[in-house]
C-alpha cells in the first residue's frame, strides 16, 4: 500500500512540475526564445496553458474510465493500479511536450488581415530569427518589439481598411520580414564584408532602425485621435467646473 501511495504522489509531483513549467516558461523556453513583447508572450501563454488543459482532461479520463473499469470487474488489481499510474505518467510527460508551438512562417504574415493579430504573429517570428542576427541588429529587434506592443494598443478597434491599418500589414506583414529574409540569404562569411559602402550587417541594423522609425511614427499617428479626444474633455471640463479655484470674499466684521 505504501508503494501504491508513493507511486500516486509521483504522478501529482509530476502533473505539479508541468504546470509550474507551463506557467514560468520552464521547460518550453528551449523550444521557443524568450519572448520581445507581450503580443508573442500572451501566445505562448494561451498555447501552454491548452497543454495544461489538456493534460488534465487526460488524467481525469484515465482515471474515471479505470473506476468505471473496476466497477464492473469488481476492482483491477494491483497490476491495473500499476498500469493507470503509468498511463497517468505517460500522458503528463507526451502532452507536457506535444504538441509544440508552430512558428509562424513569413507566408503567414503576409496572409494575416487582422493588423493587432499580425503584431503578435510578427514578434514570434522574429524571436525565431533573432538568434541568427548580429548583436546590435538583435538588439534592435528587441526594440522594435517593445513599439509593436503598443502600436497592437493603438490598432484595437480599428477598421482593417483604414489607411493606418493598411500600412502596418504594408511595413509589418511585408517589408520587415523581406529585409530580415534577405539579410539571412546571405552566406556567412560575407555578412560583414564590405560592399556598396556598407556591410550587410550594418545594412540590416540602418534597415530595421528605419522601420523602427517608421513604427513610432505610426503608432504616434494613431494616438492623436486618443489625445485630441482627452484636450477636448479636459477643456470642457475646465469650462463647465472652472480651471481655478473661486476666491471667496472676505468675512465681514461684526460692527455691534
């Protein structure tokens, strides 16, 4: 029995385990890099937190279908007690690891419609290409992470067809990637040889410094309709309670 009793603690250990993992990153940060801002890290957060979903749906099947099981065989023996904790063990351990986050491929940036949904697939996408980047072009791209977030802020509600939008999946869904893809083409040992005045590595990093640029502009854009909206309110609300305090007028004294 004692057995029996350390062998289900080994199980919820291990069920413990995946969902810490599944929570700080743990494990699953070997499979993709850490995150450069919060569009891609709410993905990998939703896509870990269906893992820990399903790993609970299994356990609690193995273990209603092996209570069904031993009702109507009158019990299933130590053999069967001893198969349902492997079963739990195998079904922690293979939906723990599977299935693994899909990367989002350039094609799909491209094909994404959605401008606030392209800034979480773009951010993936280039974590995954990060590794391949020089230092200060990867650096960049951290940066350049940081305006995608809030420039996903800014596209919330609206119209896809709006100019606005339009040029993000323009500079976002298209022209970043082209320039990272072209950068990466290139063999190895000519990325920092000289040519045309400039090399590629230096190209890459003016490159994404102009997108960059381009983003902020965007995103500032964007915001002016949120800051003429908040100039209107605070005037009127100066007009309708007054911008400074009313001076009261002095107290009058008592003659008598």
């Amino acid at each position: 029995m004692s057995n029996l009793t350390r062998q289900s603690d080994r199980v919820l250990d291990e069920a413990r385990r995946v969902r810490d993992d599944n929570r700080a990153g743990g494990r699953h940060r070997r499979e993709l890099p850490s995150s450069i801002g919060r569009g891609s890290r709410k993905l990998k957060q939703r896509h870990l937190f269906k893992k820990l979903r399903n790993i609970l749906i299994a356990i609690f099947a193995i273990w209603i279908g092996a209570g069904i099981l031993g009702t109507i065989v009158s019990g299933i023996g130590f053999m069967g007690v001893m198969a349902l904790i492997f079963a739990s063990v195998v079904a922690v351990a293979v939906l723990g690891k599977y299935p693994k986050m899909k990367v989002p491929q350039r094609a799909d940036l491209s094909r994404s419609t959605d401008a606030r949904q392209l800034v979480g697939r773009t951010e993936l996408w280039l974590e995954a290409q990060r590794p391949a980047l020089p230092a200060p072009a990867a650096d960049m791209v951290g940066k350049i992470g940081v305006q995608l977030d809030s420039l996903g802020l800014q596209l919330d509600g609206i119209d896809p067809n709006h100019p606005a939008a339009r040029e993000v999946r323009t500079l976002v869904g298209e022209t970043l990637p082209e320039m990272v893809d072209s950068y990466r083409r290139i063999p190895q040992h000519l990325r920092a040889e000289q040519r045309a005045g400039a090399a590629p590595d230096d190209q890459l990093v003016g490159g994404l410094g102009k997108i960059s640029d381009e983003i902020e502009r965007v995103t500032r854009q964007l915001a002016e309709g949120s800051l003429d909206d908040l100039a209107i309110k605070t005037r009127y609300l100066d007009y309708k309670y007054g911008g400074e305090d009313v001076a009261l007028p002095p107290p009058t004294k008592d003659i008598t």
